[in-house]
C-alpha cells in the first residue's frame, strides 16, 4: 500500500493505491475521487454495538468500504473541512486516540471503536469523548487548520478543542491551568477562555491543531440574522 | 523569549519559548498549548472610554466590552506556548521600540507585558465602521508584538498619502495621522460601491494591511444562516 498527501496544511489530501482486492475505509462522505475499478459499500462496519459505539465517539454509524476489484486503483479522501490531514502506521504495540471528528480513513486491520471518558469527557464540555484507532495498519486523521506535532517528554497542556489524537503511551488529564483553579483566581477560570485544558504526561506524541471549529462558529454567530418575533 | 510562526500563510500559530521569569500579555482564548511549569493570572482592559468599578466590571463582560487579557510567567528555562487566532490566517511580529502602534481589537494577540495595552482608545470612532465589537488597542513601548490577520498580511510603508478600507487594517503607527471620511465623492456612491467608509493615513509609518475584511466575509454569509432568536 502506498499513499500520498498533498496540499498540506490548509486543503490535505489523501492519495491510497489500493492492489487488487484490497479494500480500504473512511468516514461516509470522504471519498474525492477513485478509479472506476472501486466497489464503494456503506455499512454498520463490525456490526451493530461497534457502530453504536462508533457514534458515541461522534463519529458517523456508518463507514463506507472501497474494494479495488480486479486489478489496481487509486482513491483520494478529504476531510468536509478546510485542513491537515496525516497518516500513522499502527503496529499493534500503540493505539491511537483520536477527538471527535478527527478520523479520517484506515486501512484494514485497524479497529476503530470509542473509548468512554467517563466524567473526564463529561466535564470537558468539548466532547472529549474519543475514538479509539486500534490493530495493524494505516490510519488518516484530519483537522480544521493545520497538524502540529508535540513530541512529550516534558508534560503538556493542551486547549481540549485542539486536540486531534495522541498516542496511548500518554496519560492524560482533563484540568484547569495552574492560576486558574477555583479558590486561587476564580477570574481565570471563568474568565480566562482557557479554563479546561487536557494535561499530558509521559512519553508519546500529540498531535493538535490551529484553528477550531466551535470558535469560528461563535463567530459567525453574530452575522445570523435576528428572528422577528411576532 | 525567541517566537516562530508555524503553518503560514493561512494556518498560522506562533510558538513562543520563555525562559524562567519571562512573561507574555495574550489574548484571552488564544492559548492552544504550552508547556506546564507556567503560570496563568487573568486580568481585563476596558474596551472603549468608560467607568470601573466591579459591578460595572461585571456588566461590562456580560455585555462583551471587556478585554480579557492572559499574563503567562514561566517558572523555569525552556518552556512554550503556541497561540492561534480564531480565523483563517496570518500571524506577523511587530518589534516596538519606543513607539506606539494602534492595533485593530481583534488582531492583537499577544506582546510583551512591557508593553502598555490600551483598549479604550478611540481615535477612529467605535459604533461609527467594523459593526459591533470593533475597538482598538493602543500598544505602547518596547517589546515584542503579535498580531493576526484574517486572510495574508501585508504592510505598506505610508510615506504621504495612503487610503485604506476600515476593514482592511490591521494595525498603524501613530506616527502617522488619519482620518476616517467617505470612500467616494457622494455618501450613496461610497456605500453603493461598498466602500462605506476609509481610513486616510498622512505621513511617514508602517500600515498593516490584511487581504480580506472579516465584517464582510461575515455579511456574505449572514443571509444564507438561519436566524437567530436574539
């Protein structure tokens, strides 16, 4: 399998030769082009609970299949969104967690299922609820804005909202910055924008973005027109 | 404190890295990561010309007239932060060096805390272009200075005359004058032509430019959004 990425940071795009036979996954919706030689199937990939699962993660239940049938062919995926996108390869020693919206495409062999966050993913308000990318193979996740990359050695806070996916190796942590708890300067915390960050520690990457959907939207917000009431 | 702008043009974050005991002035939600052993304190800047006071404080935020500011400190060598704007674009550095530049409110990011931020200037009028929320902060001393841009950023050397949309700048130098006066001969030509209102610069001094005017990328896409209740 080879593949290529093209136009990063701001419009990602993903190019997967498949060989004859071999079938690849994404997200419903993410296919660009393909050779006419591709079966596209739409399913309840793993069967009902993973799906169920799947969509707690806030991702889609269904996931479209591309089968290259009778010799080779080329696929190309993009995310709805303006961005990055990247590729892991998974080995089955480390998984990869991936925020909300941010997966993309994988190859077979890798699982994608969610992981409950408990009170964690609850308290956040960001939908720190995640899917876990699993097995071995590749995996293509995507953002809004561009993927940078933060090799942890020392511990990390990140924004909850520019999460995009970290690998299991990292312990991590929904928090306030430090200033910010209740107690010690109660006006960062409900002032500062900044209050819930997630804390990063041990070795690993993660991998954020640098632009934020939710922001944006607030944003846009205010060119809504106003409903007249009658 | 050394800075690098990462993902340009369209993308951009800047990533500063601080040393024990220094400390950055930011934009408040403009934290998307950063290393741990640093302090957070939030304090605010009146937006526009008017009282204190705690209740006025208060009414202030909720009306959305406050600056909320950041101050970052590190507490030992070797720690980051990257900061990103809310919109699609650029980052740029300004080094002050005994002199004063006016920054439009939303593009000011970050600057050294040196640096005297005033947000309740009001040399270019506030209700009067740019809609709701436009204010200007006047950033005074020496020091490093962070801005964004929606869209590319450019600065243009004004030696003489130069005209600028409202919604089109970035930031000035105070070196120069301006004034605020009508794009075209007639008030109907100058709004017809959708130039409602310009900014004439006379004198010697750098003008930040930016490529697109978010007020208007906000009207275009008003009518095509459902409305809102309030």
């Amino acid at each position: 399998m080879s593949f290529t990425i093209t136009q990063r940071p701001d419009f990602a795009l993903v190019t997967v030769q498949l060989q004859s036979g071999q079938t690849y996954h994404s997200e419903p919706g993410a296919m660009a082009t393909m050779s006419p030689n591709i079966e596209l199937k739409a399913s309840l990939k793993g069967g009902l609970m993973s799906s169920i699962s799947r969509g707690l993660g806030g991702e889609s239940l269904i996931i479209s299949s591309y089968t290259s049938k009778g010799g080779e062919g080329e696929i190309t995926f993009a995310a709805g969104q303006p961005g990055d996108a990247l590729h892991y390869a998974l080995d089955g020693s480390t998984d990869i967690y991936l925020q909300r919206g941010a997966y993309l495409a994988n190859s077979e062999g890798v699982e994608i299922t969610s992981k409950w966050q408990g009170m964690r993913g609850f308290f956040s308000g960001e939908g720190l609820i995640l899917l876990k990318a699993h097995g071995n193979g590749d995996l293509f996740f995507n953002s809004y804005g561009a993927i940078i990359e933060l090799d942890v050695e020392d511990d990390v806070y990140v924004d909850t909202g520019f999460i995009v996916a970290f690998e299991s190796t990292l312990n991590y942590q929904v928090t306030t910055l430090p200033g910010a708890r209740p107690g010690t300067n109660w006006k960062s915390l409900f002032l500062g924008g900044e209050g819930l960050v997630c804390r990063f520690s041990g070795r690993g990457k993660v991998w954020i973005q640098t632009r934020q959907i939710a922001t944006y939207l607030n944003w846009v917000h205010r060119y809504r027109p106003v409903q007249k009431s009658n | 404190m050394q800075y690098e702008i990462l993902a340009r043009p369209a993308s951009s974050v800047v990533k500063v890295s601080m040393n024990q005991g220094e400390h950055l002035t930011c934009e408040v939600g403009a934290m998307v990561a950063m290393s741990t052993r640093m302090t957070v304190e939030t304090t605010t800047q009146k937006k526009g010309a008017s009282g204190g006071g705690i209740m006025k404080g208060l009414k202030r935020l909720f009306a959305g007239e406050s600056l909320f500011i950041n101050h970052f400190t590190a507490q030992s060598d070797g720690q980051y932060i990257i900061l990103g704007p809310t919109m699609m674009g650029d980052v740029v550095h300004h080094r002050l060096d005994n002199a004063t530049l006016i920054v439009q409110g939303g593009s000011w990011l970050a600057s050294d805390p040196d640096i005297e931020i005033d947000a309740s200037f009001q040399g270019l009028g506030k209700a009067f272009f740019s809609g709701e929320g436009a204010f200007w902060v006047k950033c005074s001393g020496s020091g490093d200075l962070f801005m964004n841009s929606f869209g590319a950023i450019y600065p243009v050397e004004v030696d003489g005359d130069y005209i600028v949309d409202t919604g089109h700048i970035v930031a000035f130098e105070d070196t120069l004058n301006f004034n605020v006066q009508k794009a075209g001969a007639s008030w109907i030509g100058s709004f017809l032509g959708g130039e409602g209102l310009v900014c004439r610069f006379q004198g010697k001094g750098i003008v930040y430019c930016q490529s697109h005017n978010p007020s208007s990328f906000g009207s275009s896409l008003g009518p095509s959004l459902k409305p809102r209740q309030s």
